[in-house]
C-alpha cells in the first residue's frame, strides 16, 4: 500500500516551530533505499544522509576518504525511501573547505542531482563565506560544531570537545555565527552536556545534539550504531535500541544449517 500522499512533510520551518512549541527533534542516519523507507515510513522527523557511509557502509577508518560522487550516490538512494522526512546530506571532506565557489557548486550538485533538501557543514568561523555564499543561493545549511569528525587528524582524538573554556567561548560565538548566516539548525557533537544547553537556550534556531545532553533540541545517532548492526563502537551517548549483529548472525547460521542439511527448500519451497 502506498503512503498517504498528503502526508504533510518536515521542512526547515517545521523545525523551527518545534523548538518554539518546546517539542524534540528526531534524527537519524541513513544510506540506503530500505531503510531510509524502514525510517521515514516510522515518523523519524529527520533522516541525515552522512558522511559516516564511509565508515558504516565503505569500511574506512575515518569520514575522511568518501567522495562527492558517493555522497550523492547514497543520497539518491534515501530520498526514493522518503515520503515525508527532511532529508540532510553531508558535504564530505575537501568538497567545501578550499573555498566558497567550490562549496556552492558542490552543495547545487547534491541538491539538483539528489532531490535532498538540505546540507550540512562541519565547522563555524572558519567556513563562514562557504555558508553564506550557500545560504545566499537558496540551499539550506544544517551547521555542525564540536567533534567534527572531518578534522579528526587535526584533534588527533575523538575525545569530548569544549572542555576549556577558551574553545567553549569559540564554539559559543561560533554558534552564534551560524545562525546570524543563515544556518536552519546546528549539530553539537561530543561536549559538555551544560554547554549545549547554554547553547541551545542562546539560539532560535534548533540545536540537534550527539553526546552533548537532553537539553539540545533534538538528538541524532547513526543508525548502525542505534540498530546494534555494529558491535564494536560503544561511547557512553550510545543506546542501542536492537542487536541486530547477534539476530542476523543466528539467522546466517540457521540458513546454512538448512542448506547443508537438505531442510532447505523444502516441497513447499519448489516448483
């Protein structure tokens, strides 16, 4: 049965009424047709196709090695799942850094090519002319501060950010920047769950938080990571909701248990 088409659909704006309203956000990653259709058609409000495919769904160490033809590749693939969700795609690594001409061509190529409806950055001051040069181009921007994971090689560290207060008042300012530019919300990952809620307390504009406390605006996991379809990666903000690991591992070994014993196919499972 096909989803209702009247369906009414998150946008940017539906955003910004459910922080006014008081009401959380809800966030999710996603990569894949299927369960970009597992989650949307399960009222996620919205679905962040991230950079982390490079880790969840390519193997790679870090966010750092997926390209802008991957991104949009995975993207395309969500937003066929999607009747009702906002979806965000992240801009990989080395796509929008250099300089705000390479930033806007990269993030018209997600949305024309993808159907997406939004992007999302990593970093304040210092990707500021990239934002606004987007922003001013009618494409909404999702900021992202804290840990931000393309700059791991720079931190040297996945630990908590902000912790001193000298990068606590950058992230505050910074914060403050993103949404004077024109950002439509703000990721903050991994710091002090206090500061996320001074930050989001500053802020008209919905904070969607990962490791950064129950005072941001929203929440956001990676779905490997929430459905136990990884089993290695464990931080404290994580609550794994399934294990998938451990179902899909019997299921496997049933399979070849009936398979190596003849039970499957049975009569009923020919022609």
């Amino acid at each position: 049965m096909s989803v209702n088409k009247e369906v009414k659909r998150v946008t940017t704006n539906t955003l910004l009424k459910m922080k006014a309203a008081g009401e959380k956000i809800s966030m999710l990653t996603a990569y894949d047709f299927s369960f970009a259709k597992i989650i949307d058609g399960a009222g996620i409000d919205v679905i962040l196709v991230g950079d982390s495919a490079s880790n969840v769904m390519a193997g790679h160490e870090t966010t750092l090695p997926i390209t802008l033809d991957q991104m949009i590749y995975h993207a395309q693939s969500v937003i066929r799942g999607v009747d009702r969700c906002l979806v965000v795609v992240d801009l990989p690594f080395g796509s929008y850094q250099s300089n705000s001409d390479i930033a806007l061509a990269s993030a018209i190529r997600i949305m024309k090519e993808t159907g997406a409806h939004s992007v999302k950055m990593e970093g304040g001051q210092e990707v500021i002319d990239s934002i606004k040069k987007i922003v001013s181009a009618g494409i909404p921007v999702m900021g992202h501060l804290g840990l931000i994971p393309q700059s791991i090689y720079k931190f040297g560290t996945y630990a908590v950010r902000a912790k001193e207060e000298v990068e606590a008042e950058k992230l505050r300012k910074d914060a403050s920047l993103l949404q004077e530019v024109g950002c439509f919300a703000i990721v903050l990952e991994k710091i002090p769950a206090d500061l996320a809620k001074e930050v989001s307390a500053s802020l008209m504009i919905p904070t969607i938080g990962i490791g950064a406390g129950g005072d941001c605006d929203g929440q956001v996991l990676v779905m490997h990571d929430m459905l136990g379809i990884n089993t290695e990666f464990k931080p404290r903000f994580l609550r794994q909701y399934l294990n998938i690991h451990e179902q899909a591992t019997k299921a496997v070994q049933h399979y070849i248990s009936d398979v190596k014993s003849g039970d499957f196919p049975n009569d009923n499972e020919q022609y």
